[in-house]
C-alpha cells in the first residue's frame, strides 16, 4: 500500500473549544490529546472521562467538542465505524449551533474516514470545503492541516505535483512557528511524495531532517520515517543501509500498532533480506507481510459490505414509512365520510351543500393516492434496480475468483512437482539444496503473483470493466517470463523474448497481465521438451502487435475456427505433452479481455508445427 491512514490521524490533533471553565473537561482533553499516539488505551479513559463531564454539565457544544475527541482516539485505535458515528453526531451539533471551528473539525474527521474507505473524491471534495473555510477564519494550523490531507487524498489520486505544491504551502505556513509536530509530518510526507516521483535524493533529505530530530519526534513519524528511508536505500541498491533503517521501522511501528507502515515495511525487509542471502530472515518477514497486508484488506471489505447492508436496511424502512402513510390516508378518508353522512342526516337543509363538499374532498384524495401509488411504484424500481446490482456483484466475485484459481493452478501444480520429487528420493545429496532453492524461488515468485492478483481484483471488485492506463508490455511480459521459469525449464523449452523494447500500449495493467500469462501457460502446455517459445513485436502507425509462437502441434481445423469466430464460445481443453490438464477457461478470458480492452486477437497455424498468437492493441503516442 502507498498510504498510511493511520499516520493522517496527526491531522486532528489542533486547539479545541471548550464553554465551560469551571469542570475538569478541559484538563481531561489536554490529556487524552498528549497520549493519543503513544499511549491509545489512557487517552481512551481520559476522553470518555471528559465526554461524561461535558454530558451532565449540559452543554451541546462542549459536548461535540468532547465526541471529537473521542472520534480522533478511535481513529488512531482503527475503530472507524465509531469514529465515523462519533465525529456525525459532532457535526450535527455544530451546525445547529453555526459553531463553523468544531464544524471543521467534524468535516476534517468524516474525510479521513472517506479516504480509509478509498472514496477519494468525496474526500477531496469535504477538504476542499474545509480549507475554505478556515482560510476564512484565518487558522494556520487548520490550514495546514487541511494542506496535508489534499497532498495524501491527491497522491492516492497519483496528482503528484498538485499535492507536492500542497505540502510546500504548509511548509511556508509553519516556518517559525514552532509547530513540531505539523512540520515533522509535512517534511515526512515530502519525503514519500518525492520518493514516488523518484527523486530518492530528496526523499532520503526529508526523511534524514525527521530522524534528526529524534528526541523530540513521536514513535508514529519515526515508524514512518525510518519506513520510508528504507524504501530510498532498498532502490538505490544500498541493502545494509536499507536493512538497518527498515528493522528500526519496523520496531517502532509494532510499538505503536502501526499496521499500514507494518505492511510497508515487512515487504522491503523481505526484498533486503532475500537480495542479502538472508533466505530465513526473507521468508519471515514475507509471512508478516501477508499477515498485515490480509487484515487490511479483510478490514476494507468488512466495512464495504457493511455500508451496502446499511442501504438495503433504509430502502426498507422508506416502504415501511410509505405503508404506514396510506393506512393514514385510509383511516381519515373513513373518518370524514361517517363525519359528513351523520351531518347530512341531522341536517336535511345542508344536504346539498355536504354533499358538494364530499365530492371535492373526495376527488382530492383520490390525487393524493395516485400521488402516493407513483413514490411506491419508483421506489419498487430502484428496490429492483439495487437487486440487479447485487446480482451483477456477485456475478463479478465469481469471475474474478475464477480469475484468480486459473492463474494460480499452473505455479502451484509445479511446486507440488518439486515436492512430490523431493519426497521420492529423485534428489542425490548434492542436488537437495538446488532443489530447495528452487522451490523457495518458485514460492517467492507465486506469493508476488498472488499478491498481484489479488490487488488487481481488490480495483475491479465493484465491476470487471477494463481501467485504462499506460503499460510498457516489454517489461511486463519479461516479469511473467521469470515467474514461468521453472515450468519452461522443467521441459527444457527455450523462450526467447525479442528485443528492441515496443512502445507503450494504452490498456488495463490486469487485464494485459490475465492474457499474457495465459497465452504463454498454453504456449508451455502445449510445447513438446526441447521445444522453443518466440515473443517478439512489430507496430504501424496506431498499433503494437505482440507475436507469441510455440513450436508445439498447433490447434486443429476446430478449435482454431471456434477461437476466431466472433462469439463467445468455451474452447474444450486437451491435454499437454507433458500430460498437463486444464479447462478450457484460459483462452475464453483471453478473448474477452482483449475486446474488452478495445483490442484484436488472431491465432495462426503453421502447417501442424505450431500456433502462433498476435495480440493487437493501441499505440501510445509518445510527446516529441
């Protein structure tokens, strides 16, 4: 992950307004607030403590001050629902009150929980407002803040210059005020936005000014500091230093339950082991990185489908609402008609006139109820419409876990061949530690594609419609090369990948990497031992071409018409020449993902010696 959000949670910590002077609230805050990163559980007592006090004095607004309190602390602890319940119900109360500081102090808090929530243009657009208005009471510290968290909301948006500009702003801001603990945090963000837009320099600049300071600095900035650093040394191919600064990392971040900068820092300490040698070491901390990196991510989904369950419940409390609006309608229609009827029996003169008036009421209810039937009639439809994306969710879920057994099947059918060889004795003595090594690699390689794979379908699990972006196939086709190493090797098969390096082509990262390590899979499966795989390019004036020829039987005059053809149809599959098996899957998610991507497949025979695939997508055209 590029984001810590635990680390914005600094972003709240600002003077509070406080109505009453004569009960211990405000030394109960001042407290909470001192601790809040070093100590979660006190600063908890101390919140609540304060939040009791301002509730039996009886004062709103000293209240919603103490519930912000409450929502920061939980934020820091990862309790985001009830920080999320807590800084809503401030906001209510300042609003009633037009009390705009403690209004943007809510606001603050509500877009820190939109961006854990990945909703990043709702939390743009809540800061946006935020920095507004305390430009407009002229806040320094509150801008500042607000500076910070456009810079990480803008960066997760991949806008590093704009959020770079922001963070220059409050480094302007803060200079001789003596606010430690902004200035820390804004030359630490410097530090990663420079890192992202590769000018490690400057980043290893920023990081050493924080470390500087270590008397002085929190264990969160010194977790993510000496995080950071480690990424810079780790790419500047200084290992011992990478390694050091990473386990420094790593401590303070377990002190302080620091699990976004744990999840970071366990996978560089995985890379700077494993490029040391360290192979022991290298697999512990890639076991930790798995650890922090599911419960992240467990933790994002939890919370999604707590949000939809919450729509669900209100679309039914609306028609429970509706329902009991009609039996109103209902019971006063009844009520005026035996009203009127006894008028007109006691009063034979007025008859006329009561019936007169009858009709026209009558006729006004009779609108009201078509009224009424027309809501129930939308509100039935868009019931309708939020069941048929349910089922268009699960429907994408199961193709994306389709995705995922797919490409894992062949990687893990070779770790279980090294084993069943290695537990059968076909290792001499000498061979074991070849052989060991091996499946470390092969391990190691299968965990980054896993990794990879579930990242890609964490994006695509709201839909399975292509994200457009910039990729370099040269690079990315060298990557899957080396994670089917081992079962190219294993039947001997020579797979030469053809320079000069192709032009960028504009297509979806996962969807490119689903069709490529699909087709060379087959190209694999399909080859005979000795064989040899070509992957070479060629372009026009608008397209790359990406040429993928085995040397193995080629398809027959069937399947090779049914591939062409222009539905959708599910391709039987055979099996390979080393008995490998399959189900057909692969080449139907090759052929929708290309059309998906706005591209063309042909497949080509050449006389029973092979197939060859062309892959055809758009051209990047590069600025002169």
């Amino acid at each position: 992950m590029r984001i810590q959000y635990f680390l914005v949670a600094y972003l709240l910590v600002g003077p509070s307004v406080f109505a009453q002077k004569d009960i211990p609230v405000n030394d109960y805050l001042a407290k909470a607030e001192a601790i809040q990163y070093d100590n979660v559980d006190s600063a908890l007592f101390f919140a609540k403590a304060a939040n009791q006090l301002a509730a039996n004095a009886g004062d709103s607004v000293l209240y919603a001050t103490t519930l912000n309190r409450l929502a920061v602390v939980y934020y820091i602890s990862g309790d985001y629902d009830k920080s999320f319940a807590h800084f809503l119900f401030a906001k209510e109360i300042f609003e009633r009150h037009d009390d705009s500081r403690g209004l943007a102090f809510s606001l603050n808090g509500v877009g820190l929980i939109y961006l854990s929530e990945k909703s990043y243009g709702q939390a743009l657009a809540i800061w946006e407002h935020c920095l507004q208005e305390n430009r407009k009471l002229n806040d320094t510290i509150s801008i500042s803040k607000n500076l910070i968290n456009l810079s990480i909301v803008l960066e997760e948006l991949e806008r590093y210059e704009e959020g770079k500009a922001y963070l220059l702003q409050s480094m302007a801001l803060l200079a001789n005020r003596g606010e430690q603990v902004y200035t820390v945090m804004t030359k630490n963000r410097l530090g990663r936005i420079s890192y992202l837009m590769e000018d490690h320099a400057m980043a290893k600049s920023y990081y050493l000014e924080v470390l500087g300071q270590l008397d002085t600095v929190n264990k969160w900035e010194k977790a993510y500091a000496y995080t950071g650093l480690a990424e810079v040394y780790y790419h500047l191919g200084h290992s011992a230093a990478a390694e050091e600064a990473g386990l420094k990392g790593f401590e303070f971040a377990d002190q302080v339950g620091a699990y976004w900068d744990l999840a970071r820092v366990t996978e560089i300490l995985s890379r700077v082991f494993e490029q040391s040698g360290k192979y022991e070491k290298a697999v512990k901390f890639v076991r930790l990185n798995k650890m922090y990196s599911d419960s992240l991510y467990n933790e994002t989904k939890d919370r999604q489908l707590a949000q939809l369950h919450l729509k669900l419940t209100k679309a039914d409390n609306q028609n429970l609402q509706v329902e009991n609006e009609l039996a109103k309608q209902t019971a006063s229609r009844r009520n005026y008609g035996l009203l009127f009827s006894t008028a007109g029996l006691m009063l034979l003169i007025g008859l006329l006139f009561s019936l007169r008036r009858n009709l026209r009421l009558t006729k006004k209810y009779s609108r009201d109820l078509e009224e009424k039937s027309r809501s129930i009639e939308f509100q039935k439809q868009e019931i309708q419409h939020q069941n048929q994306s349910l089922k268009e969710i699960n429907q994408t879920k199961d193709k994306l876990l389709s995705i995922v057994a797919h490409d894992l099947r062949s990687p893990l059918h070779s770790i279980l061949q090294i084993l069943e060889m290695y537990r059968e004795g076909y290792f001499e003595d000498n061979q074991k530690d070849e052989a060991l090594d091996l499946l470390y690699s092969q391990v190691v390689k299968t965990g980054t594609m896993l990794d990879n794979i579930l990242k890609w379908v964490n994006e695509q699990i709201d839909n399975i419609h292509p994200k457009f972006q910039v990729v370099y196939p040269g690079q990315e086709i060298e990557a899957l090369i080396s994670t089917y190493e081992f079962q190219a090797k294993s039947k001997c098969i020579d797979v030469r990948h053809k320079q000069p390096v192709p032009p960028p082509i504009w297509v979806d990262k996962g969807h490119f990497q689903v069709i490529i390590q699909n087709l060379l899979h087959n190209a694999i499966k399909f080859t005979p031992f000795g064989g040899q795989i070509d992957i070479f390019y060629t372009q026009d004036g608008t397209n790359v071409q990406i040429h993928l020829r085995d040397s193995g039987n080629g398809m027959d005059d069937a399947k090779l018409s049914i591939f062409n053809a222009s539905e959708n149809a599910r391709i039987t599959s055979n099996i390979g020449t080393a008995n490998e098996t399959g189900s057909g899957l692969g080449l139907m998610l090759v052929k929708q993902f290309v059309v998906n991507n706005q591209g063309a497949i042909q497949l080509l025979r050449d006389s029973g010696s092979g197939a060859e695939f062309v892959i055809t997508f758009l051209k990047v055209e590069r600025d002169a």
